[in-house]
C-alpha cells in the first residue's frame, strides 16, 4: 500500500474498501498465526495450581512487606489497575532508584515463553523471584522475605493449604510459585479472542483491516501467538537501529544472558495484549505515543515507513487487545508480630 | 488492682473471676461511652454520598497518577490490604522521603472528629487536599491533578455522573469530595460492635475484662466514642512525659496549628479502631509492640504502671476492634492520553 497524500478519513475508506475484496479469509490467516485465550487459568509447568494457592499468591502479591522497605509490593510496579504495569519510563524503586527497563504487564504473562525483557527467566516462577532480590526494585533477600512471611501465622497457614504436602512450606521456592499461581489467572480476554473464537461483530471493519495491515506489512511475524508477542527474541533494528534515547547503547538486551554476538540488542518481542494501557513504550519506556511506537517498528524492524494511515488501522486492531480484567479484591494481609524484620529504607551501595 | 508477682494466666483467671462479680453491667456503662458502627455508609457534610461518587472516589484513591511521580496513590500509605495504613514508622514519600508523623488509617475515619494527628483538616474532604500537595509525600500540585484527570476521558465521565449538577465538573474540590465518600464506605464492624448491639458472646470473658479495665483505668476518657478515640485532642503525657524517642521534641503537635501554648504537645487521641493492625504506634511510629504502646499509655496517660496481666487484658479488648473490611475490587483505571502530564520523579527543593 502506498502512503498517500489524502486525508486520513478518506484513506480509511479506501482502505477499508480495498482490503474487503484482497483479504475475503483474514480469520483463517489470522488463526494461523494467533491463538484465543483460554477461558480458564491456564496450567503451567512444575507447579499445580490450586484455589488456595491462587489465594496465597494473591496475598503475596500485593503484600509490600516483601520489599526491604516495606514500601513495594507486585502490584507496586505490575499495577492491576492500570494494566498490570506502573506506566513509568522505568520503575522507581528501592531508595528512588530506576529500574534499567520498562516495566512488562503481569497480565497474561503466562502466556509468554520466558520472562523478563530478555527472556531471562523461564517462567513466571523464576521471574517473582527477581524484582524481591534486585537492588533497584525491592532490595530484599530471600531469607528476609522467608522470617518475613514465617513471623505472621495466617501466612504459616495459607502455605500450608496452598502445599499441603510439604513438611517446612514456608519457603522462598514456594513463594515464587504462589505468585506464579495468582498471575496464572490474570487473563484478559479481549474483543480480538472473541472475533478469533468467530463473533464477526466482535472486530469493527477498521480493526479487522488493522489486522490485516499487521499481519501483510510483517508485524506477525515477531508478534504472534497467543500473547500476539512475548514467543521469541529478535533484534531491535532488524533494519534500521532506532536512536540511543530509544535504544540506549549501554542495554545490549539478550547479550547479557547468552554472551553471543548474535544477541547484541535483541529483546523479546513485546507482547501486545493490553497495549493501549501499557504506555510508555520499548524496554526503555521511552516513546509515550502508541502510534509514534508502530511508526518506530515500521522503519526499525520492517524498513517501512507507515503512512499516518495506516499506522492508524494498525492502532485501532491493537486497541482490539484491550481486555476485561478478571475481578480481584484487596486481599487482606496478616499483621506483623514482634518477630517480624523491620522494614529497612536504608540504601545499601555494593 | 496490685501488679501480681504471677504467671500471666493465674491472672487472667483472677481477674476474670474479680470482674464477673465487679462488674455487673458493664455494657450499659460501655454504652455511655462508645457507639457501634452504623451498619450503612454514613453521610458527611457538605457532600452528599452516591454510588458514582464512591465509584470514582474508588478509582481516584487506587490512581498513583495522582502523585508527581506517579510513584503513589492514596491506597501506597493507607494501604486497604494492610489495615488501611502502611505499616511504617513514618511514610515513604516522594524522592524516598521520610513523612514527619505516622500514617493514621483511613478506615472509619469518617468517624473521627477532624483528620490528621493534629486535627488541621475539619474532615475526608479537607484531608484528602492534604498528601496530594505535601513536598515530601505526592508532591503535586491542584492544577497537575487537574489536568491529569481532565485528559483521560473516561475521568471526565465519571467526574461528571459524580457530579452531574456541576458545568465543570473535574475540580480539585470534586476529587477530593470524591475521595471522602469511598472512604466513608471503609467501616469495619468488629466483634466489639455486635456485643454493644447486644450480642453477649461476640467478647471473649478476657475482651470484657481488658473493656473494663480500659474504662476504669480512665484510657476511655479520651479514647471514647465510636472511633475509640479520634474525637479530642489531648497532651502526650499528661502525667509524665515520654522519652524523645517516643515524643520527639521538634513535633508539638497542635501547637503548630493553634499557635497556644496550651497545645504543645497536644495531638488528637489516637482511635483505636483495627489498632492490631496498624502498628507502628504513636504519631512518631516508634512503638512496634501493642502491648508496649499501652504500657506507655499507662505512665505517661494515666500515672500507672499497668501490671503485664492487666496489659495483656487491655490489648485482648483492642484485639476485639479489628473489623471485617468491605469488600474492595480493584478498580480499572483509565489509561494515559498523549495530554496527560508525564510522571515526574525530580525532587525539586523548596
């Protein structure tokens, strides 16, 4: 499609117009490359998932008693109100601190082949236990987070339930896999898993021609799957290497974990579920505009340059993964006891 | 009654055995001086409370875009899951600044004759202006939480069935009216409410005898009313006052408002509604230990060393305030527009 010199109501129509005879079987192409959501919490690996371990691991995450501090829960930075991330360039933490990346969603995050920006830990069980131990985020340590969670009984009881077949339950592992558990259910289903699943009406005609924009100009090819991203690593500028504020040349991405040439700035492909809650944008929160975010993978990965109209379809399908949130009350949390660590808000420099 | 030279639960057997014959109506003497819980949302002044307006005070005191730096909303140090504060000596605030004074709950703080540990906001509506503006907590301004809301729409709706009277509805009067009628909602009727409504076996025989002891210690004459307290001010040590650990010597309190000298060191009597749940105690936060707080209370209140039996007695009555919390879901905020104001971490000095 060529950029033209229209207006961009007028570009809609012809758009819309041109796709409806060159795309007549866009869901069964769409099928191919993208997966509903399941309409129940999803299994993961090593880990059954049980109500009372859903229960505990929503305590956990929202609990900031976790952090050295006690200032920083999960949901401090993966914040459950406004799509599952603290839409800040990158999180502020432990003593002020900012994080090297962008804050990722906790929504379906299951739902990714490996967590993190540069797919370091394997799920989400590995992943819980980072931000507990980072320095920037919550500055604590496992046998901290442990006497934390030992010194409260209800907190002794709820691990029980959620492993009952644990002689000591209460432990760091066990943490972890609470949380993972809770985050399992964090699936939104969206108005595209609906068209997926055949409710035609379920995309509107400039959605579905966003789709169809999405998938021929290339975008699919990184962001595919059920999480329309987070399946696999590629380098960020497969073409054209964006600017350093937007791709900052300290962060080499995955080359960090794998010491390979071949990973210098590769990333994991976005997952885009919720994108439109998610700004800002890239591991280095730096682009607040959604559209200016496409326009950038356009020249970046594609060797495109979108017209304004076409970046505007491809918007409107991301806005189709906009999804319901699952209902989730505050849970109430245990209080401490005189065995309680204290919080600590000291900065420690190593 | 003498300090025993005994185990704590010869005692508690003791004292159970003198007050069952000492103290034969102690409910109608309760009733003089405190109230239940009303069982419905209650009205407070000059905002009339609606279900829009608790769905958008909701959403308002769950929003951290309402801080500079997008780091806190009102839920960071008044914390539904804990209690309703943040469990710190003093709050972390803006730029890891250390607040001046405790967090007091905000549950059932309708109740309470005026907020803050010094009385200066006459009510929620005053109160909630309050952090928002404050250096060291949200540090932001009236208009920025103004113009934050007004750029995302759905603020505007929502602002807008809150107050469908007003013709420019998104003010920071508004939000803050908004924020008084959902904290009105966060009543927390206790054990100790439904033996005031008549329920005999809702206490425990030791919550009967640590209720009297309260009473006839002379805590119920400035922890009195429904809050247990929250409805005067009084001097921090009356008697005798105690160490600047606990009452630091630059904080005094009510004087900072009144400018009387009668007011030095005066603070609102702490209510004691959830008191279980909102350690640290004291506006100084420098009291960890329940038992310990009351013990202080003792001598520096009341003249009295409190024997470790009639402390344990006086708390197992505290125990019996911890209310059931309503039911909070998490709202769903709305997300950014490219007219939002960008989060802003900076710490600008004053």
């Amino acid at each position: 499609m060529k950029k033209l010199s229209t207006t961009v109501s007028a570009l809609l129509v012809a758009t819309s117009t041109l796709a409806a005879d060159a795309v007549p079987d866009i869901r069964s192409r769409a099928l191919e490359v993208f997966k509903p959501l399941p309409s129940t919490t999803p299994a993961v690996a090593h880990n059954p998932i049980t109500p009372a371990k859903i229960a505990l691991g929503k305590a956990l995450f929202f609990d900031p008693r976790v952090s050295a501090s006690g200032v920083f829960s999960c949901n401090s930075c993966h914040n459950l109100a406004t799509g599952g991330d603290d839409n800040l360039e990158t999180s502020i933490g432990h003593g002020w601190q900012k994080g090297p990346r962008n804050a990722p969603t906790a929504l379906n995050a299951v739902f990714n082949v490996a967590q993190f920006w540069d797919g370091r830990a394997e799920d989400l069980k590995a992943q819980a236990k980072g931000p507990v131990q980072a320095g920037v985020e919550m500055a604590n340590t496992p046998e901290n987070v442990v006497a934390t969670l030992k010194s409260m009984p209800d907190y002794g009881e709820w691990f029980k339930a959620a492993f009952p077949d644990d002689a000591d339950p209460v432990t760091f592992d066990n943490f972890a896999k609470a949380i993972e558990a809770f985050e399992a259910t964090l699936i939104t289903p969206a108005p595209f898993d609906a068209w997926l699943n055949g409710d035609e009406e379920a995309l509107t005609p400039d959605e579905k021609q966003g789709l169809a924009l999405f998938m021929d100009k290339g975008c699919s090819s990184c962001h595919t799957g059920i999480n329309v991203g987070g399946q696999g690593y590629f380098p960020f500028g497969v073409v054209e290497k964006p600017g350093a504020d937007v791709l900052p040349q300290n962060d080499r991405g995955r080359f960090s974990i794998t010491n390979t040439a071949d990973d210098s700035y590769v990333f994991r492909a976005a997952p885009l579920r919720n994108v439109a809650l998610t700004a800002p944008y890239f591991h280095s929160g730096k682009v607040w505009d959604l559209k200016q975010a496409v326009a950038i993978m356009g020249t970046a990965q594609l060797g495109q340059e979108l017209s304004e109209g076409e970046v505007t379809l491809i918007v409107a399908f991301l806005d189709s993964l906009t999804g319901r949130m699952p209902e989730v009350n505050v849970p109430v949390l245990p209080p401490e006891t005189d065995a309680t660590p204290r919080p600590n808000g000291k900065i420690v420099k190593k």
